[in-house]
C-alpha cells in the first residue's frame, strides 16, 4: 500500500489517477484549489487545500503535506492551459513543492507531447508574463520536463519520471480530443506504485501510455536544467535540495 498526494485531483486525469489508485488499495491525499471543487463521493485519507498560483499558497500546501508523512508517491497532475497563471502552477508549484516538502520516493510530473513545440530560450524568461511568450503552456510542459528529469539525476536514490498522458477529453483537453480518457491517467499510477523493478528505465523516463519515448533534446540537456532550476531558484527564493 503507497500513500500517494494527487495536486489538481477535483477534476479530470488528476481525479481519475486518485480514483483508481483508492481503488487498488492505496491512500490517496488529494489536492485541489478549494475545498468546494472536491467531489463528495472522491476517496481519500485527507486533503490539502491550495490555490497553486500563489508562492505563499504552495508553501502551505507544501507544510499541510508533509503533515501526512512521507509519500511514496506525489504526482504533479495540477495544471492550467493558458491565461496569467500557466508558468505559475504548471512549472513554479511542483518546483516549490518538490523544494519544500520531504522527498517523496517518487515524483512523476504530468508533461505533454506539446512540449516539443515549446522553446527552451530562458533568457529574459518573465515567469510572472508568461503571455509574452509565442507557446507558454507548451513551454511550461518543456520546463516543467526537465525539472523532472533533473530530479532523476540529483535524486537518484529515488525515482522521478515524466508522463504524457494523451490528449484526452477532459475540461482541459476538450471535447473533440482523440486519445483515450480510461488510459490518460494509467500510466503515473502505475509508476506511482509499481513494483521497481517493473520500470525500466527506473527513472529519468518520459512516458507515453507505459512506453517511454523521446521527449525535446533539451530536457535531457544538463545545463538547460541547471539554468532552469537557477532561475527557478532565483524567482521563488528556495533553492531545490539535492541528494548524492
């Protein structure tokens, strides 16, 4: 049995992957903005409550976490497509809970195949303008990927993976997506709580319905991932512990 924290579960894949992993036994703590937006009948050992576009929120969120112990597994599920927000919850909030809370044993980020198209220019990066950017959600996915990937390296005693879950139909996806709903959230519950030596590769994996595949060569690149996490670093004023 894992315990597992699910960010934006109220709605869509987040509230699917926390349905399915109470289903398989697991304790689920689940995250939503407002208390509101959780549905009654969602299974679940506890709740945190937290707007994720708001530094002194996720700090919160982060201490409110940690009060459940320390998780097998967090996924970082929660996300929006566009508007003022997208760099703020998509990429800061799962830096500053991955900077604040105990390591968990595992960390999967929920990327998209539109980080391909995202830049990996950081120069002049206005995290709090993400408008004057050409593509900001699919450069949020491209960062929010290497912050993930970066985390296999500087964490190797655990895990951290990044998963492409579809384009699926959900509020975000919309109604007219073509890929599979039932699969879209599949994957990070299966690398949430399977057996290790059942993920290959154990970390550092982007994943696309339980085959990894080759995500934007600049996620893979050390020093856009070092200049990433600086410039995270420098915006949010918490550097990321590292371990080994």
């Amino acid at each position: 049995m894992a315990l597992v924290l699910v960010t934006g579960a109220a709605s869509g894949i987040g509230r699917l992957a926390a349905e399915g992993l109470a289903r398989a036994g697991h304790d689920v703590v689940v995250h939503a903005r407002s208390a509101d937006r959780l549905p009654g009948d969602l299974v679940r050992v506890g709740e945190v409550i937290g707007d994720l576009s708001e530094a002194d929120a996720v700090r919160g969120v982060a201490e409110r976490a940690d009060r459940f112990g320390a998780f097998d597994a967090v996924i970082h599920n929660a996300g929006v497509i566009d508007g003022p927000d997208v760099f703020a919850v998509n990429v800061v909030a799962p830096y500053l809970l991955s900077a604040l809370m105990v390591p968990p044993a595992r960390t999967i980020v929920i990327s998209s195949s539109m980080h391909r198209s995202g830049t990996p220019d950081l120069a002049n990066l206005d995290v709090a303008r993400p408008e004057v950017r050409r593509r900001p959600y699919d450069d949020s996915k491209l960062f929010v990927t290497a912050l993930a990937l970066h985390l296999a390296v500087v964490r190797p005693g655990a895990l951290a993976h990044a998963v492409d879950p579809g384009w699926v139909p959900t509020r975000m996806g919309g109604a007219h997506a073509s890929d599979s709903l039932d699969e879209g959230s599949r994957t990070q519950e299966w690398l949430a709580t399977a057996p290790v030596e059942e993920i290959d590769p154990r970390t550092g994996g982007y994943w696309f319905h339980r085959r990894t595949q080759s995500p934007h060569p600049a996620v893979l690149d050390p020093s856009f991932q070092a200049e990433l996490i600086e410039m995270l670093a420098h915006h949010t004023g918490v550097v990321l512990p590292q371990d080994g």
